[in-house]
C-alpha cells in the first residue's frame, strides 16, 4: 500500500513539473485559457447563427465540459508517447514501481488542471448564456466533472497504448477531440443520430457524463445517478482495456528488444 500511494505521488509530482515546464503558469492564464475560451466561444457563435439561441446554449455548455478533454485524454497520450519516445518507459517497466499507480497519479494531475480550466470557462462564459446553476447543482457539477474527467484519462490511456509504438501517434490522437465533439452531444443532440449510433456512443467517454451535467446545470438535480454511474463505469472498463493492452504491448516489446523501436 505504502509503495502504491509513493508511486501515485510520484506520477502526481512528476506531471505537475513537465506540465509547468511546457507551460509555465503565466503562459497558461495568458495564452492558453483564453485561447480555450475563445474556442469555445467560436463554436458557440456557429451553433447560433446555424440554429438559434437554443442551439447555442446546448453548444456552450458542451463545448465548456469539452474542455475537460485536453488536458486529461490528450495529455495522458502524449506523455505516454514521450515516455518511449525519450527512453524513459524501459525504466518504467523494468524496475519495480507500480505503474498503474504511477499512471494513476499523472491521471490525477491531468485532472485537477482541467476542472480548474473547466470551471473558469464556465465562470465567465456561463452567465453570457443566462445559465445561473444553484449552489447544490454546482456541487454536483464538480463531482460530475471529476467523474468524466477519470473516464477521459482512460480513454488517453487507451489510446496511447495502442498508439504509442506507432509513427502516427499525434495525428491519431488529435482526431479523439474531433469524434467527441461530433458524436458525444457536445454540438449536436444525440437525437439527431440513428438510434444505433446513440446507443453506441452512450459507451464513449464523456457522453453520459456530459447529459447529466446538462440536467444538472437547468436545475434537475435528480435523477443523475444513472448517467453518473455508467460515466464511472465506461471510465472504468477504458481504464482496465487500456493498461491491460499496454501491458501485452510491453511485454511484447522486451521479448523481443523492441520497446523503444517502432
């Protein structure tokens, strides 16, 4: 337990500092939030002009949650990229920490950093759109948010495992924003699909976690459990998919000599 919870607070430790030397703290509140918030603002402006102020809102909140994605999912990919890419995932796996553990702390990292961005996004920009959440639905907010950001983390994690011994990473990895703003209810209803594809995406990421955000923030604060539980629990089943096929694909890599070739 005791090597665990060290190994956690290493991936914590570890994250904060490569994250603050690829963007000190000055550079993140004035270039790369309002550059976030700009972008949302962007898509924002297109769901009004294309389909009203109903449609806006709908494309604000999304786009707002959204935001959540960049820093967990993203960020979980690409370090686990340069882990190979730099030599530093042969030490990983070759010395006994708990790399679960120290995946897990990175995760959380990752985590506190988007629903930092999350929440002054939607400071500023949810009064603009007349949504005023009560102070029991933004408690709820923030758990939610917690809860889909863990899912997102699993779904870097699996992305990068599968990715990661590949010379297409970054590309492959920057179509996952894309797929959850067109299919996850970030812009356009869920309504608006074939059937199949909203049930097929209710097992993506973010989707059910985002509903209830939605309810939540119009002052429906019951009834969440459900899209709650099954955002936890897709966020789960990636978080096991992901570390047991980067687990095969190490083992593979150091039977053969090849972890850190292509």
């Amino acid at each position: 337990m005791a090597a665990t919870s060290e190994a956690i607070k290493a991936g914590i430790w570890s994250a904060f500092k490569i994250r603050l030397y690829e963007m000190p703290v000055h550079l993140y509140f004035l270039t790369w939030l309002p550059n976030l918030i700009l972008q949302t603002l962007f898509y924002t402006l297109i769901a009004l002009f294309a389909g009203g102020p109903t449609m806006a809102q709908f494309a604000l909140v999304g786009n707002i949650v959204r935001l959540a994605a960049l820093p967990t999912c993203i960020q979980t990919t690409y370090h686990l990229v340069a882990d190979r890419e730099e030599g530093y995932l042969t030490y990983l796996v070759t010395t006994p920490v708990n790399l679960a553990a120290l995946l897990l702390g990175r995760s959380i990292f990752f985590s506190m950093e988007a629903i930092l961005t999350v929440f002054i996004a939607a400071a500023i920009l949810l009064p603009l759109a007349g949504i005023l959440p009560t102070v029991a639905g933004f408690m709820l907010f923030s758990v939610v948010l917690a809860v889909i950001c863990n899912s997102l983390s699993g779904l870097g994690l699996l992305v990068g495992s599968i990715v990661f011994r590949t010379r297409y990473d970054m590309v492959i990895t920057s179509l996952v924003p894309q797929f959850l703003t067109i299919f996850c209810g970030v812009m356009i209803p869920l309504s608006m699909f074939p059937k199949w594809v909203a049930r097929a995406v209710s097992f993506v990421p973010l989707t059910n976690g985002l509903a209830a955000v939605r309810n939540l923030l119009t002052g429906d604060l019951a009834g969440n459990a459900g899209l709650i539980a099954a955002e936890l629990a897709v966020g789960t089943a990636y978080w096991i998919l992901g570390f047991f096929i980067l687990y095969c694909s190490v083992q593979y890599g150091r039977v053969r000599g090849s972890l850190e070739r292509f």
